[in-house]
C-alpha cells in the first residue's frame, strides 16, 4: 500500500471516530424520516428533517451530560438522550454526535456544520446576541478541583494562587466576581492560566503549574481522582444551560424551546436526569 493511500484511511478513520452515531431518534429503523414528521414545519426545521441526519454538537468527556466510551465508542449523559428525543419527535432516525469543547462550539454553529449544540453550554446575555438558546433544561454551579494536600478550601486560600480554566468558557469571570463578594481579589493577569482543553488543565494541575482547577461541578466530576477533590465549599455561579442554535436559525430555535418546555413540565427532563445519575439543579 502506497504512502497516500495509507494516509487516507487513517484519515477516513479519523473521521468515523469523530463523528461516531449518539444513537437512533426515531422506532422504526432505516435511513432518513420515519414517517412521524410534523406537519407545517419552519423551513430550517425541514432541511434537518429531508437529511435525514440531525448534527448534534456534544461534549465527549463530562459523565452523566455527554460522554464517549473510549472502548464502545458509545456515547451516554442527559443531552445525549435530549439529543435522541428531538431526532425522535422529529422522525428522523440518525442522530450524528460531533464532539465540541467550550472552545469550538459556537464556530461550528455559525459555519452549519451542525443543528445545535447541547454540551453543558452556559446561556449568557453575551452570548444571546451571538446565537439562540431554549430555556435551560439544567442548572450547574462553578466549582474547583484541587489537590488533596493544597490546604485550599475556602475563597481566603486562592490569595496568590494560580488557577487553570478553559478559554471560552465563563470560568474565569464567574470566580473573580464570587472571590471579590468573598473579600478575596483575584486578577486574570495573576491568578489564571487560560487552556484550550480540560485535560490539559487536570494535566497542569498535576505537575503543580496550577493550585485549582475551575469550571462547573459537572466537568470536573470527569476528572476525580485519589489524588484530587472537589470542593463542596466554594460552589457559585448558577450555570443554566441550554440548547444553543445558529442566530438566523429562528424556526428551529422557537421548535426547540417548544419542545424543552413540554418536557420540563410533563417530567422527561427530571426523569432523564434521575436516569444518567445527574445532581439535581443547583439552587442558591
Ligand atoms: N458551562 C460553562 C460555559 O458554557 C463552562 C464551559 C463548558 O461548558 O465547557 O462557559
């Protein structure tokens, strides 16, 4: 086998890891809508329906939200399961999971590359005028990680500290607002190192060039360890999440938004979340 050749199977095999299936939306088997389509439905809620594929953006490394089997290769969590449910009401039987960080997420909106991004995404008054979010369908707190020997378990303890957390995400902002409530100031020019993925910060944390890892409870339950702890005193900062679409894709949104209230009021959200073993939502 040539060079060439071999470099585009190994690409080919790339992709189908990436963009391995969720798992089928629809009952009845087969390619494309299973025949249970909604009527008089928004052009852009159409166009997902004649693919036959709905494009789910989710997150592969947060347990009991969206998750992947590094063996089965098999995704699970909440919005994997939201996910299924709307491919389902929609009658359409292939759901395709495109794995997304807090970094990626909002681009591969904006370029169609996918429907909609369920992946532990923060609906924020900033991030409204960039695309459309439903009502949230969970509420998340900000936590940090750290070593079981930092001696660090209250805000006073992260004075002179260095803190990992993820570029694009509302880590950062939301614990210098709850330090500085808590007497503490903490600055991004100091107190932060800003990375592109979350294993790089567990990784950071390990080898010391980080005192606390920062992001919401439900991400860093993905990286416990003996060797770490989750604080349960400093939780802060209401993270609502929502079902996030491209801005000009209004139909769909409205569809969406539809669909997350039916199931917050009859019960499938609070079942979903009793079956992936999530916490209940975080209230203050
Ligand atoms: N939920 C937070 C955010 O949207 C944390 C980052 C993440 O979801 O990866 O910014």
């Amino acid at each position: 086998m040539n060079l060439k050749k071999l470099m585009t199977l190994l690409l080919a095999g790339v992709m189908c890891v990436a963009l391995a299936a969720c798992g089928g939306g629809g009952e009845s088997g087969g390619d494309g809508a299973s025949g249970n389509t909604p009527e008089n439905l928004t052009e852009d809620v159409q166009a997902i329906v004649d693919r036959g594929v709905l494009r789910v953006g989710v997150k592969t490394d947060v347990p009991g939200f969206g998750y992947q089997d590094v063996l089965s290769e098999e995704y699970s969590g909440l919005e994997i399961d939201l996910a299924n449910k709307i491919a389902e009401s929609l009658g359409i039987d292939e759901v395709e999971c495109i794995a997304v960080t807090a970094a990626t997420r909002g681009q591969l909106l904006d370029s169609g590359d996918i429907d909609m991004v369920i992946a532990t995404f923060t609906i924020t008054e900033e991030r409204k005028s960039s695309w459309n979010f439903t009502t949230p369908y969970y509420t998340d707190a900000v936590s940090l990680l750290v070593k079981t020997d930092s001696g660090i378990s209250q805000y006073a303890d992260l004075d002179g500290k260095m803190i990992g957390v993820s570029t694009g995400s509302t880590s950062m902002e939301a614990l210098i607002a709850a330090a500085a409530e808590n007497g503490v100031t903490l600055t991004k020019e100091s107190n932060f190192s800003e990375y592109a993925t979350y294993p790089e910060i567990k990784t950071a944390l390990d080898a010391g060039r980080v005192d606390a890892f920062c992001v919401d409870g439900s991400i860093l339950s993905g990286y416990l360890d003996d060797t770490v702890v989750l604080l349960d005193s400093i939780r802060f900062s209401p993270q609502e999440y929502g079902i996030a679409t491209k801005l000009s894709n209004t139909g769909l949104a409205e569809y969406l938004d539809g669909l997350v209230n039916t199931w917050l009021e009859d019960g499938t959200i609070d079942q979903m979340i009793s079956d992936n073993g999530v916490a209940a939502s975080f209230e203050e």
